[in-house]
C-alpha cells in the first residue's frame, strides 16, 4: 500500500525524485513507472500491476455499456510510460507539468509533494495539495469512514 506524504522540489530540469520506499513499489524491474492525468491538479504514477487494473476497470465498464470516453482520454490517452533515472527522478513532461499548473517559463525550484494513494502515487505542486487538504474537514473524514462500516 502506497501512503505518506513527502515534500520534495521539482528541479530546473523538471524533475522529482520519488522516495526510495514508494519507488520500490511502484517502478518495474526496468525502473519504469506509469504517468498520467488526475481529476485534480496532480500528475499519478501507477504501477505496471496498478495501470493495467485500471484499464481492466475502465474496459469492463465500456463492456456494461457506460460512456468511458472521459475517462479513456484523461486515464488511458494521456498515460505514458517512462523511466526513472539514475537518481530515482522521473521527468514531468509540459502536459503534465501544466496540468499541475506550472508556468512553463518557471527557472527556479518548485515546492511539491509526492503523495501515497494505496494503489498509485500523486505529484502535486506543495501549494496546491494545501489548498486540497485544508478543503477537507475532520467531519468529511469521519462520515466516510462510516459510509463504508469502519466506525
């Protein structure tokens, strides 16, 4: 399971390090990770194993006739598979950098956070994840849990 929060610095090169102990989990033998878009302004890294679960979802639900096409293009046609470097550092391509909302001109060191979300990771700028978390109150939390039978 992929957990924790972990503040990091996308670098002049428009580069990420993803920690040594969520890479282990999500890289393939090759030190290849899956990219992609997210309903939020985050980039996911999906495993091999959790990438293709995903589109075995997405294929069974176009097989039960539900309209999939958002989700082919924001899961399926924006997905890209890359490998991280020698460093651990993955490569946020423009797409995926302005899907973040970075500037494209931005010369200096970003804030962000690499995030564990059970089956993938996420890749937020530090201000935006924030925002993110501060929308979500304690009650949210508790009535979830509860909404599916854990308190």
């Amino acid at each position: 399971m992929l957990s924790g929060i972990y503040e990091n610095t996308l670098d002049a090169k428009n580069r990420i390090v993803i920690p040594q102990e969520l890479r282990s989990q999500v890289a393939n033998e090759n030190g290849e990770v899956w990219l992609t878009y997210s309903p939020d302004a985050c980039v996911r890294i999906y495993s091999d194993e959790a990438h293709e679960n995903l589109v075995a979802m997405i294929a069974k639900q176009q097989a039960e006739g539900k309209e999939t096409r958002a989700l082919q293009f924001l899961f399926i046609k924006s997905a890209r598979k890359v490998a991280l470097d020698g460093g651990g550092r993955v490569f946020l391509a423009g797409e995926m950098r302005k899907r973040m909302g970075l500037a494209e001109d931005t010369d200096s060191k970003v804030e962000t956070a690499v995030v564990g979300s059970i089956d993938h990771l996420e890749i937020w700028l530090k201000a935006q994840l924030d925002i993110k978390i501060g929308e979500i109150t304690e009650e949210q939390g508790f009535e979830e849990l509860r909404s599916i039978g854990l308190t």
